[in-house]
C-alpha cells in the first residue's frame, strides 16, 4: 500500500517499506573561521551553512530525478547533519551529490541496503 508523504511541500508517492532512514553528514564551515565569532553566532553559522546544504541537495535531488525516492528531509540545525527518509537507491546517490561527506544509515536498513547492492 502506498501513501503520500512530502518533501518540501510536494506531494510524494512511496511504498513505505522501500524506505529507509539516513544521517547526511555535510561539509561545515572551516574551524578556524568559525573560531572569531562568538558561541551563539557560531550556531547561526553552522545552521546557515547546513540550511544551505540543505537547499542545494533539495535543488540536486531534483535535477538527479531522485524527488520520487525522497520522502523526507530534516530542517538544518546547527549541526552538519540532515536526516533524511528515503529510498535505498537514493541513499547510494546521495553518497555522491555535491557537498556531502557521509550517509550513514539510522536503521536496520543496513542489511537491506547491502542486499539491494548486492542483486545489481
């Protein structure tokens, strides 16, 4: 049974079995031009830094036809990190979009993604 879920506002179809939840590690500013500003200002920093890796994978995801994969993407914190819902297959995409360092999956996915690696 599919149902809808949306990413951005779009209205997405996807079997939510196929799903599987994922961390996106992104790049950070460097440290040492974080270190000049103050605690709260570094935070506005990260968080703007991830909220415009966040923008640029939603515009990646798009172009690489990979929105229909993609269930859900976290609001940027002041972490690099993005949570992501989606598609096995997606995941091993976004391992090469632009901006990205690691996916780590959250869940017992693992096996499956291994399976699904496996069988192509």
């Amino acid at each position: 049974m599919n149902r809808t879920l949306t990413l951005d506002g779009r209205a997405t179809t996807i079997d939510p079995a196929q799903l599987i939840n994922v961390v996106l590690e992104v790049e950070r500013p460097p440290a040492d031009e974080l270190a000049t500003y103050p605690r709260d200002e570094r935070y506005r920093q990260l968080r703007a830094a991830t909220e415009a890796h966040r923008s640029e994978l939603a515009s990646w995801l798009e172009q690489q036809r990979l929105t229909d994969e993609v269930a859900t993407m976290s609001q940027a914190t002041g972490f690099n990190l993005l949570f992501v819902k989606c598609t096995t297959r997606a995941a091993q995409e976004l391992a090469h979009a632009p901006g990205v360092v690691d996916v780590m999956i959250t869940d017992d996915a693992a096996d499956r993604l291994q399976h699904h690696h496996g069988s192509s």
